[in-house]
C-alpha cells in the first residue's frame, strides 16, 4: 500500500481542479482557431453608435473606428475570412456583454471610470465631453439649480445619471430622478412633458435633437456636471488583443488619420436627415491626443 502525504494529496487535489477548470480563449486565439469578432453597439447613441433607419444597420463615428479596427484584427491573425458580428446592447447591459465575453468591442459612447475599470478594460479615448441639460427650448431651465421640485430624466446605468443623483442628494435639491431605458426614450420623456430636462453628454443631446421632427423646439443648457472620457470598451483580462487595439488607436491618432473620421460624423452631414452637428474637436480631446494613451483620472 502506498500512503501519500497531506500535502502531496492536496496538491494532486488541486492540479485536478485547475485542469477541470475552463480556460478561456483570447480574442485573438479564438479568432486564430477560426471563431468571429462580435462588436457591441448602440441604437441611438447618435452620432457614436447607432442604427441607420433607412438601411437598418449599424453606423456611426465609433462603429466606424470597430470596423478599422476588425480589419487590424484581421491582418493579425492572417484570418482574412473573420466573420464581423454586430450585437445591440443597452446602457444597462453593455459592460456585462463584455465581461461575460459575448462581445470583444463596445463601440458607442461609453466614459472609461475607475469603477469600469474594475470589470472592463478601455482603449484610448475617441472622445471626451460632458453632461449637460436637453429641455425644451420654450423651457426656462438653465442649469441643475433650476430643476427644484421638477422631474430630470437619464438613461439607466449612464455615469450622467448617478452623477444627477449625487448632486441631488448631497445638496437637498429636491429633484425627482427619473430612469430611461436608453437615450431615445429619454427624449421622448422631455418633448411629452413627462420630465423637465434629460441629463446626458452634451454631444449625444445635440445628435438626439437633430435627429427630430423640429430640432429648434429642444436646447441644450447648463454647465457641465461631469467630465466624459469616451472610449472603447474592451474584456479585462486580455492583453495581447488590448494591446493591438492601443497600438492600433494611437496610431491613428498620432498620424492624425483619426480626424477625418471625426469630420466625417461631427462636422459633416449625417443619417437620418443630413444633420450636421457642426462639433470640431474640443481642446481637451485635442490637448489628450497629444499623448494618447488609455490611463485616464477618473
């Protein structure tokens, strides 16, 4: 008989469980092995990510960037039948499709946080703005202070709406918090009067009320609350797919080939009315594309 020591048997124990565990492919190793590059995107994220009404499909400044990127991607693994998969996804769910890898690139307008950062990982910002005020333009709203005993409205899990809430709390405004399920339906709560001003970056405010019937009838108000690094959302535990995304991004940048695409959504016309949002690159974005990187301070 052959009697094995305590911490013999335990560590048996353990290899056995280590190798019951799965262990989940990289991007790039799965796609190498022949699997397909599934990009998240947005339905009314407007102009980052959202779906073109007249041709039902994705589009939009950060789409378009995943789309460069996906061919990147391509090269990398010599896979040059990689199958591109589109997959929709709501404020609420986008960082768990990516945690959960049923998606490899959020592209919309999502802000890399510190609290992000915990189950996701970013690339270097395409954007950075600010949450500010859409009301009425008959409104007399100017400002959070304004909003005392009215109804403010944001999209459920949207930095912007916690940000409302904290203020709210911490200085005894008196504001009813209202939740949307996305941004679209945010708006319509604003223009039906069922909320006196939808809280959300000042850029995708703009995109939703050029995207109306009468663009004149909304405004956008206030000073910004918060400060919005948007970027592209990538799984947390993947470095070497992380790491050709960054190199990737900041070669755009510096080579400066990332302001035509920016052109292309923000001082361009646009789907669906031929909108132009007439936005040049702010001087923060500017001044952070200088040194691009994915680290930001929030």
């Amino acid at each position: 008989m052959i009697i094995l020591s305590t911490r013999l048997v335990q560590g048996l124990v353990a290899l056995c469980c280590a190798l019951a565990l799965p262990v989940q492919a990289s991007v790039l190793e799965r796609i190498r092995a022949g699997g397909k590059l599934v990009i998240a995107h947005r339905e009314s994220s407007v102009p980052f990510s959202y779906v073109d009404s007249k041709s039902g499909k994705p589009i939009g400044y950060a789409v378009d960037l995943c789309l460069h990127l996906a061919e990147v991607v391509r090269k990398k693994t010599g896979k040059k039948d990689m199958e591109v998969e589109f997959l929709a996804v709501t404020p609420a769910n986008r960082i768990t499709v990516i945690e959960q890898g049923k998606a490899d690139l959020e592209c919309g307008s999502t802000t890399n946080n510190a609290e992000r950062r915990q189950k996701v990982a970013f690339t270097i910002p395409h954007f950075i703005t600010g949450a500010r005020l859409l009301v009425k333009s008959t409104s007399s709203i100017e400002r959070m202070e304004d909003l005392n005993g009215k109804k403010l409205v944001s999209t459920k899990g949207t930095t912007p709406l916690k940000a409302a809430d904290q203020a709210n709390r911490e200085r005894l405004m008196g504001i009813t918090i209202l939740e949307a399920p996305d941004h679209a339906r945010a708006l319509d709560m604003v223009e039906k009067g069922e909320a006196d001003a939808f809280v959300m970056d000042d850029v995708l405010l703009y995109g939703l009320a050029a995207g109306r019937p009468d663009p004149k009838s909304l405004k956008v108000v206030g000073r910004f609350i918060t400060t919005e690094p948007l970027a592209i959302m990538l799984p947390k535990n993947d470095p070497e797919f992380k790491k050709v995304i960054d190199d990737e991004m900041r070669r755009l940048i510096t080579s400066k080939e990332i302001y035509p695409i920016y052109d292309k959504w923000f001082m361009k016309p646009i789907a669906p009315k031929d909108t132009v949002l007439n936005l040049p690159v702010s001087y923060l974005l500017r001044d952070f594309w200088k040194y691009p990187t994915d680290q930001v301070p929030f």
